[in-house]
C-alpha cells in the first residue's frame, strides 16, 4: 500500500507540536512515548501498520477545538479516531499525523423519548447507545456486527450500516444532527432535534466522509421503541439462483422482513465445523427474520414461507423459542470468526443490484479457482451488500498481494454488474485507488472540490478516500 | 426557455451560456423570490430508464412526470416511501410536477417520520454542474458508502448545484392494508402528546398529523398504520387503547378511499389552496409546535396551521408579510407563498448560522463557479 511520504519538516518539529499541545490538554491526554504511540498503530485492517507522531485523547469539544487550533497552526495532518475498528484502514495513521481519538467523551448528554432522539458524545460504543435507553424500550437501529466496540465516531464517518438496515435503514438515515470541529478549530452545530435541513444538506456529506471534512464530537440520533417480538426462519436452497429468485420474491411480495441474511456452501460448512448450530448441508442458506407481535409474526412467516416453498427448499426451519431463534443465528453470527479460524481472511464490502447475485456468485467462485484462494460469502441478501470472505495465509510470501489482486477483481465485477466498491465499510486506504474504476476523473474532482471547502490544508485524514494520484495535487498545494 | 433533449445537450447548453438559468421541472415548486434568469427546463429528459421491481430500485431521467412514475411503480403495486407533496394546489401553479424537481426541493409528505425523506430514499444522481460538467455520484444499488454522499447534498440543493438529469430511488411494496385512528377535540398540546406516544409506541406508525380546525370544524388528530391486514387490525386496536386515557372521541378507519383522501388532505397541505396569506413551513423538535404556533397566534390572530410528521412540521397560513421566522428559535422556517416583495425581505429560506452560511457558500463556488444556477434562491 502507497503512502505519501512523511512530511519532514513536521516530523522534525515533533517536540514543540506535543509541548503545544500538552499547554491545552492534561498531562495524561497525551500521549508522545513511541512505545505507547504503537497502540494506534493500525484499525481493524492489520495487515497496514504506522504509528503515529503523537496521540490525544480530548475530553470534549473544546478540548477538540483546542487541538486543532494547534495543528492548523502547525500543518499538522489529524487522523479522527473512533474505536480503532475500521477494516477499510480509514483511522491508520501516517507517521507525520496526530491521531486524535474521542474515547474519552462518552457521555449521553440528552434522552428525550417524547421527540425520540438521544444526544450522545461521540466516543460511546454504538452498543452502549442502546443500553442507555433500553430500559424505557427504546434502542438505536443500525446495528454493525462490530457494536461492542465501534464507536459513534466512526459510525458516522463510515455511514456504518447493520444486520437490520433493510427496515431501518443506514447511520445516515438515523443522525439527525452533529457538533462538528472543523480543521480550523471552528465549533459548528448541524441539524438537531428537527427533521431535515432548511438549507444545503451539509450533515447528509458529513455523514460518510470519512473523517476527512471535520470532527464529530457529538451526535443526535434518532431512536424508536423496540419491536413487541422478532424472530427468524432460516431455508437451504441446493442453488444460488433459486435462493436468489426467493429473496427477490418475497420482497416483490411486498413484506419487509428487517433482515435476510445469505451464506453460501463454503460459509455454511464453515460455520458448521467452528460452531456447530446444526445448519444444513446444502448449497445456500437463507435466515429471514420478521418483527412484530406473536401472531403478526405468524402472519408474515406464512406468506414468506409459502414463496419460499415454491422454491423447492432442501430444508425450512421455524423457530419456536427464543432458544431456537438463537441457533438459527448462531452460525450466521460465527461466521466471520469460523473463517478466521481456519485461516487469515480479508472481508470484502461491495455491493450489487440483487438481480445480479446468482451471476457474481458464479464469478467469484471462477475467480477463486483461478487464484487458487477460497472464498466464503455472507452477506445482507435483501440490499445486495457482499461480504466475500478470501482466505490466505499471512505467513506465506506472496499471499496478501495475491489475495488483494483477488479481492480487487470482486470489487470491480461489483461495479461492473451496477454497483459499488463499499457498502458500508467505506473506503479508507483499502479501497482508495480502486475508486477510478467506479468514478469518472470529474466525478472525484467534486468531491475532492467538497473537502477543499472543508479542509482547505487538506490536513484532515489526508491520504485516505482518493487515489495518491488523484489528490496528489490538492495535497502538494496544501502543504 | 431552453429545453435540452439530452444530457450532453444539458451540458453544453449550461456550458455556453452566459446569463443565469432558472432551472425548473414542470416549475410547480418555483418558490424564489426574484425568478431571475432564463428559464431552463428538464422536461424532455424524460423516461423510466431502469425499473427493477424485485430489488426495489427506479432510475429516470429528472424530468420524468411525477405521474408517470407512480403510475409505473403502481403497475408492479409499488410506491415511492416519501410520499411525495403536489405542490400545486398551495403554491397556485401548474405544470407537470418531476421526479428530478421533487429530489431537488426534498420534498416528503406524511410518511417521512417512518420511511424517511426524499433523501433517504435517493440512491443516485446524474447531474450537470454550473461550469457544464457531467458528474455521477452514489448509484442505483440501497447501501453504498463509496466516497462522499453527494446524493444528499443534491437533494434539497433547488438546482443550485447542479442540473439533475437522472436519479434513481429506492422504492416499496404498497402494503396491503391501511388503518387510521382518528381523535378528536385534542388541543394542540395534548394532541402532540398523543402523537408522541404513538410514535414512540413500537406499532409503527406511519403518519401523524393534527388539524386543529378539521373539515367538519373540529380538532383533528390522525394516525396510521400499513402493513398487513391483521397487522393493521391489531394495531389500530393497540393504539386506540393506549390512547385511551386522552379523554377523546376516538374511532378507527380502514377503509382506504377515506384515509388516502384524508392523508393527500394533509400532504398538500389542501387548507391552504386558493388563500391569500402567506404559507410557512417550519421543522421543529415536535414538542416545541404548541408554543411556536402560540407565539404566531398572538403575532398574527387568524393564523391557521396544520402540524404533520406528529407534530414536527408545521404548515401555516398567516396575514400577508407576517415574520414567522423570527418566532422559531430552534429548527428552520421556509417562506413558500408570498409575494415577491415579502420573499425579498423576509427571504425565502431559513438563514444559516455564519459557519455554515460560509460552508455552504463555499461548496456553491465549487459546483457553481459563475453563479448562473438558480442563484440567490437559497441565500
Ligand atoms: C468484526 C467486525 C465487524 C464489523 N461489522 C460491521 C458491520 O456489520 N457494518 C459496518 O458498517 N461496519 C462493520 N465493521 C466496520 C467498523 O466497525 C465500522 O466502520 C465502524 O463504524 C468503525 O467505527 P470506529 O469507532 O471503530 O471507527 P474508527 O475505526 O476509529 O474510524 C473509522 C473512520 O472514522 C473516522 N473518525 C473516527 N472518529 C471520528 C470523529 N470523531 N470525527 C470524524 N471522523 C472520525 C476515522 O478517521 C476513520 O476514517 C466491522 C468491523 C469489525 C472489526
């Protein structure tokens, strides 16, 4: 992976910045000692590693503010930091930038159920949103896998997506409003408790740029009462096609489960060797699930249950407990770490119009066979976001690259069959010069020309989101 | 007026143009004050281009008739989720109202408490800036978070950045049932209390509206489910018994000629049509809407006014002139029918904080560099 070259001149003022900064931050929220630095070295895309120039850890906005008076003043490049679990490598650092991470503001700093909205400081867990108004029945709908441990933060950033964001859609349809930092050091407010923007839609580009426009140290989101019940149904289907052709029938039928889920053979038998929940051996699995009440429940498991009958399913598992329940999703929830366990994986994120699914799974096993790496799917089937799983072997030369040639190709075939390099786990330095093939040279200009807007020094996040090529320019002026 | 067939066409004409374009759908939602420039239309970039029923996706060209594509998605017994306004009727014009002008002024009816904004149905747009470039961002598949979201920004932009020339939406099944629970005789402050508990119920709701003076005369509160029939039947039910303790007469409606009639009613804001004062629409934190609408009432006696999105939208028809604006602290307020001279001073759009008026104006020079689009509409 290119980086830019480190900027020498900041590098070699390294000690003035940390004692500037140590002027407007506690001792403790500092954090310059190499061997310490080494802890945000990289995000959840290991296989790219750089410690930072130095770490702090604000404790709120002003202290946000503060910082980035400083490294305004200085040239300094930021790297916003949420929890670390990026897999695109959008919080790595380069060796020249601060990284600036607000897992101290955890805060909630307003629930108000009337209006239906919870005002939180960015550094909370996501999971850790809905545990502050779960009691009352409420929760936050978008639901990453990750949501122990991500952060708002990046949430935000990322525009992160769930396993229920069929129904409730994406982060971006839940925030309803921010306290964003500027590279300047300017506080700004954006949205709030209202609906909707009366001018320019600035927090919908906020929301999913990366880190690279601002930093979001509070949020207002939107929060719903929870549903009276859920529960899932799983099916196994002996082809791709046919599960497929069911998914795209149930929604043409008009119901609107909150979730479907889609493994194929190799992520079913996978999952089935790591965890055991009994799945069946067959070519693709389907786990729908429906909320509502018993017998609303009943009502849309009928209907889904009769198309999917028409479909010839090898298997149809109803649930009649919550112990049930569990099991159907014990393999989908272990499937990422069934992967791990057999080898070292790289998850993809592209997304495809669904009618394309049988075809791209048909090609990805081709490309598979040429690479000679195996690859499992798993994925949200109901929006066509792709989770490929590649499996290589770290230790052997020459695997990473191949796996990346490898995983590269399957985001192109995305694009190609009309769709996207990234659902939701965003671009960072993973995706970054594969952003060519989906964007025209003036489709990335105008978006490079928003960030001019926001972050005339490109100083924020700056070696992320665009090909090195693309932004070389706008980054050679800046500096 | 200029009419491109194309949007090569849209360029070039946007291009080598030297005046500013007053750039319009079927120009039934033309609330700027001045309307300066030559008047630009996308009609002929017309046509459904891409319909895919089973994964719930629409792609057009911006000018296609809004007609045309309900009539379309209602072929495959489908609909858009933001249940868009007709703009007509309040704003006394006609005109053939678009796709392209509906994602462009962000226009959501009832349900965007529950199925979001026009926004957030928006998957992707082809556009033409101000200096004639072709540009494409987002797509046409539900979850893609590649590079910035400039789908949301053009959404809401007016055409202020940009020429639409095709967009392309999420869109949902038409569910099988309707259910309104009707109340009747709640003040405003009580009914914003029981469209709150309804909307914070887990019945999901999908419209919530409150008419203090309904068509009968008396105060008006609806709420509505859709989904299945049993769903529908259970919770109505629910709600009218949790609603209960607001003392109300309350009854429950399914019949679906009388609720989409009643729904339309309050999505076109069909009060209004054909007055003669001024028509505001105001975003609040919905507990907020008694007292803001307090302070009109004392401001200008005779304001009349319709809260939807349970009570976060407020619609209001005052005495001519009359500055709304400066009674809403929190949230925006929009001047939509006014004569010229009041959209002048009073401006038809909420200012903006001065960081953000300057973020704005800054990405207005970016995308529009000779300021030919619209301009002023938004300023
Ligand atoms: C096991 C696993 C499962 C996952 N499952 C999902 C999933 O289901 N769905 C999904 O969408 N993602 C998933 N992810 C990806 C990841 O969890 C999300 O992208 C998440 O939102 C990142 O949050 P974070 O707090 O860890 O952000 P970080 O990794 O710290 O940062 C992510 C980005 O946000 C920026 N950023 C951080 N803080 C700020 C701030 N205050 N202001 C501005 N920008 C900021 C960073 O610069 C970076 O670009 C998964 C990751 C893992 C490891």
């Amino acid at each position: 992976m290119d980086m830019p070259t480190p900027n020498p001149e900041v590098l070699a003022k390294k000690g003035r910045v940390v004692s500037r900064l140590r002027q407007v931050l506690p001792a403790d929220a500092v954090i310059s000692d190499e061997a310490e630095t080494r802890a945000y070295e990289c995000d959840a895309l290991t296989a790219y590693r750089c410690p930072p120039l130095a770490a702090v850890l604000p404790a709120s906005t002003e202290e946000v503010a503060a910082v980035l008076k400083i490294c305004h003043d200085e040239n300094v490049p930021v790297v916003p930091r949420g929890a670390g679990t990026s897999l695109a490598g959008g919080s790595m650092p380069t060796a020249d930038s601060i990284i600036l991470g607000v897992a101290r503001m955890t805060e909630v700093l307003e629930t108000d159920y009337e209006n239906r909205f919870i005002r939180v400081q960015t550094g909370r867990t996501n999971l850790s949103v809905s545990g502050a108004v779960e009691e009352d029945g409420f929760f936050y709908a978008p639901d990453p896998s990750s949501q122990l441990a991500c952060a708002i933060a990046g949430n935000i950033a990322m525009n992160s997506g769930g396993a229920h964001c069929l129904k409730y859609g994406v982060t971006t349809n839940n925030l309803m409003g921010v306290t964003m930092v500027t590279m300047d050091g300017e506080i700004m407010e954006i949205g709030g408790a209202h609906l909707d923007a009366g001018g320019l839609d600035l927090l919908g580009v906020i929301c999913g740029s990366e880190g690279q426009l601002g930093v979001v140290t509070e949020a207002t989101l939107r929060i719903l009462h929870k549903p009276e019940g859920a529960r899932p149904v799983l099916m196994g289907f002996d082809s791709n096609e046919v599960a497929g052709q069911c998914v795209s029938d149930i929604i043409k039928a008009g119901i609107l489960p909150v979730a479907i889920e889609f493994m194929d053979r190799p992520c079913i038998r996978a999952t089935e060797d790591f965890a055991k929940a009994g799945y069946p051996d067959c070519e693709a699995l389907l786990i729908i699930e429906v909320e509502g009440s018993d017998q609303e429940i009943d009502a849309q498991l009928e209907r889904i249950l009769a198309i999917a009958r028409t479909h010839n399913p090898v298997e149809l598992r109803e649930s009649s407990s919550t112990e049930e329940s569990a099991r159907i999703w014990l393999g989908r929830k272990s499937a990422f770490g069934a992967m791990g366990q057999i080898n070292d994986y790289m998850c993809l994120d592209g997304t495809i119009p669904v009618s394309q699914l049988p075809y791209v799974l048909r090609r990805i096993g081709e490309l598979s066979k040429d690479y000679g790496l195996d690859v499992g799917n798993v994925f949200h089937a109901g929006d066509g976001n792709m989770h490929p799983l590649i499996l290589f072997d770290a230790n052997k030369p020459g695997d990473l690259e191949k796996c990346e040639a490898f995983g590269a190709d399957i985001l192109r075939l995305c694009v190609e069959v009309g769709g996207c390099l990234t659902g939701e786990h965003g671009v960072g330095i993973e995706k970054r010069d594969l952003m060519v093939d989906q964007y025209a040279a003036a489709d990335l200009d105008i978006q490079m020309a928003v960030k001019d807007v926001f972050d005339p020094k490109w100083l924020l996040n700056p070696a992320k989101v665009f090909p090195l090529q693309s932004s070389e320019p706008r980054r050679m002026a800046a500096e | 007026m200029m009419t491109p067939a194309s949007e090569a066409e849209t360029a070039e004409m946007v291009a080598s143009t030297k005046s500013a374009l007053l750039i319009q759908g079927g120009g039934t939602r033309n609330i700027g004050a001045q309307n300066i420039g030559t008047p630009f239309s996308t009609a002929a970039l017309s046509g459904v281009r891409l319909y895919e029923p089973g994964a719930l996706t629409i792609v057009a060209g911006a000018g296609t008739p809004m007609a045309e594509i309900e009539a379309t998605l209602a072929s495959e017994s489908q609909r858009l989720a933001f249940e868009p306004v007709d703009h007509r009727g309040v704003l006394g014009t006609n005109g053939t109202p678009t796709i392209g002008g509906a994602v462009a002024a962000n226009v959501s009816g009832p349900r965007r408490i529950q199925a979001g904004a026009c926004r957030d149905s928006l998957l992707g747009v082809r556009f033409v800036d101000g200096a004639g470039r072709i540009l494409k961002n987002g797509g046409r598949v539900m979850k893609n978070v590649t590079g910035y979201d400039l789908v949301k920004l053009m959404a809401g932009s007016w055409g202020t950045l940009g020429v639409l020339t095709e967009v392309s939406l999420k869109v949902q099944a038409i569910p099988e049932a309707a259910g309104t629970v009707t109340l009747r005789g709640l003040d405003a402050t009580a009914a914003t209390k029981a469209m709150s508990a309804a909307l914070g119920s887990p019945y999901d709701v999908s419209g919530a509206a409150h008419l203090p003076v309904g068509k009968d005369g008396t105060a008006v509160t609806m709420i509505r489910v859709e989904g299945l029939e049993t769903s529908v039947a259970y919770r109505t039910e629910k709600l009218k018994a949790m609603l209960a303790s607001t003392g109300a007469d309350i009854e429950i409606t399914h019949d679906a000629a009388t609720a989409a009639q009643a729904w339309a009613w309050v999505r076109d804001v069909t009060p209004f049509h054909n007055g003669a004062g001024d028509v505001w629409r105001i975003s609040v934190k919905p507990t907020d809407g008694p007292q803001v609408v307090a302070a009109i009432e004392a401001r200008a006696p005779g304001a009349q006014v319709i809260y939807d999105w349970g009570g976060g939208l407020i619609w209001v028809e005052v005495t001519a002139d009359t500055d709304v604006r400066a009674l809403v602290s929190q949230g925006h307020a929009t001047l939509m029918r006014a004569s010229d001279a009041t959209k002048d001073r009073l401006g038809v759009f909420q200012p903006e904080p001065a960081p953000l008026a300057a973020l704005s104006a800054g990405l207005r020079t970016k995308f529009d560099p000779r300021s030919i689009l619209n301009p002023g509409l938004m300023e």
